[in-house]
C-alpha cells in the first residue's frame, strides 16, 4: 500500500511497511471507536428539558468495566506491536548479515561523501573511489555502511530502502542493506542539521554487476594515475 507511493528497493522494505501499517490498522480502530463512542454519548447524553445533569465518578463495578476492558484489550495490542518491532529491529539494525561490500559514509554540513572500494573490492586502499553526493551499488549485493559524521549530527536516509541511520560525531556506525531494484532513488539528510540541512540530498544509484563493474573501471583513481604516468613517460621518452 504504502509502495504505492514511495516504491521498496530493499530486502527489508516490505517489512517495516508492514509494521506501519500494522501500528495505523490497531490505533485507528481504537482511534474510531472511542470517536464514535465519545460523539454518540455527547448526542445521547446532551441537555434535555427538566434533566439534570449527573456527576459520574466511574467507582462502581459496572462502570469500572468501561475502563479496565478496553485498557487490557488495549495492551495486548502493544504488545502485539512490540514483538512485531522487535522483530524487525533485530532484522535491521542488529542482525548483520556478512558483507560482500562495505562502503563508508561520512556525513558534513551539507553534503555527504561516499567511499566505495575499486577494483579490488577492499575498502581503505588507494584504488578507493571517492564521490560526493553519489552512491553507487550493485544490486543483490549485501553492503555493510561505515557512518560517520564530520561536524554536527546527521541522518543518512533512504526512503526506498525503509533506512534512516543517524551519523553521530566521535562514533563509526555500521548498518547494512541489499538493494532489489535498478535506477537512481533519493538521499536525504533527515537530521536537521543546520541552515544547509534541506539541501543536503545525494542520490543512490543501484546497478547491475556489469554497470558497477564499468562505472568501477571508469573512475578507478589508479588507473588515472598510470594514465598520466604513461603521458609523463611518452613525454620524456619524446624528450
Ligand atoms: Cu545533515
């Protein structure tokens, strides 16, 4: 339902719409329920001609019940919700499945900075390939997230894949996700974090093996260098 309007490209998507609209469909009941009871008791019990008005201090047993019924029905909802929560909780946030790729993110008034590893798929050598507000990853892929923020707290955001994570200063957060469709989708910062805040947007670019494995090849930053070293040679060689 929610799909509808903000599509899933996350393997945990599906799931946590499911527990927004488990938490609409159990508050909205009793949400409807005591409007109607509360507006029809307004209309039943409005003044009448020659009727005195009573003051009702809920103390008897019978009226006790119009509480304590609806108070325990209640509570087994939240705790229907909270298993449910739970659940999925663990599934995002702390379950973490093994990586095929990990990639850092760091987080700065107002933009966001992403490092993917190159061609040897290890993060923190020089083959590094460093982008600003683009991240790009393969689909089907488990990816780990290093967060981390430069100055003031941050939110790395992902509508399509259901993520929120905050970046706090002083702290490398990890997260993960796996990406279930092509295309381009929307980064948002969703920390206000300073008068930059609402332009700090990136985009997520979710490719197939062999788009990923050109766009790797196409910004290797040291095949940049040996391109230029072999200009440098074939000038000397000239010289
Ligand atoms: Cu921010």
């Amino acid at each position: 339902m929610i799909e509808r309007y903000v599509e899933i490209a996350s393997t945990y998507g599906g799931n946590i719409d499911a527990l927004i609209l488990l938490i609409a469909a159990l508050v909205g009941f009793w949400l409807v329920l005591c409007e109607v009871v509360f507006i029809g008791f307004i209309i039943k019990f409005r003044e009448k001609p020659g009727v005195r008005g009573q003051y009702i201090t809920g103390e008897e047993k019978h009226q006790k019940r119009w509480i304590a019924i609806p108070h325990y029905l209640v509570l087994v909802c939240d705790i229907v919700i909270i298993v449910f929560a739970v659940n999925i909780w663990y599934t995002v946030k702390q379950d973490l499945p093994e990586p095929d790729v990990t990639v850092r993110i760091i987080g700065q008034q107002w933009a966001w900075s992403f490092v993917h590893p190159g061609t040897d798929g290890l993060l923190d050598t020089e083959d590094d390939i460093k982008m600003v507000d683009e991240l790009h990853v393969e689909k089907d892929k488990v990816y780990h997230f290093k967060l981390e923020a430069r100055d003031v707290m941050h939110s790395f955001s992902v509508p399509v894949f259901r993520l929120k994570q905050d970046a706090v200063p002083g702290r490398i957060i990890t997260g993960w996700f796996e990406a279930t469709k092509l295309g381009s989708f929307d980064i948002q910062c969703a920390e206000i974090c300073g008068i930059g805040h609402g332009m700090m947007a990136a985009k997520i670019f979710i490719e197939s093996p062999e788009e990923h494995q050109k766009w790797v090849a196409l910004n290797d930053p040291t095949e940049d260098s040996k391109h230029t070293s072999t200009v440098a040679a074939n000038n000397a060689a000239a010289n």
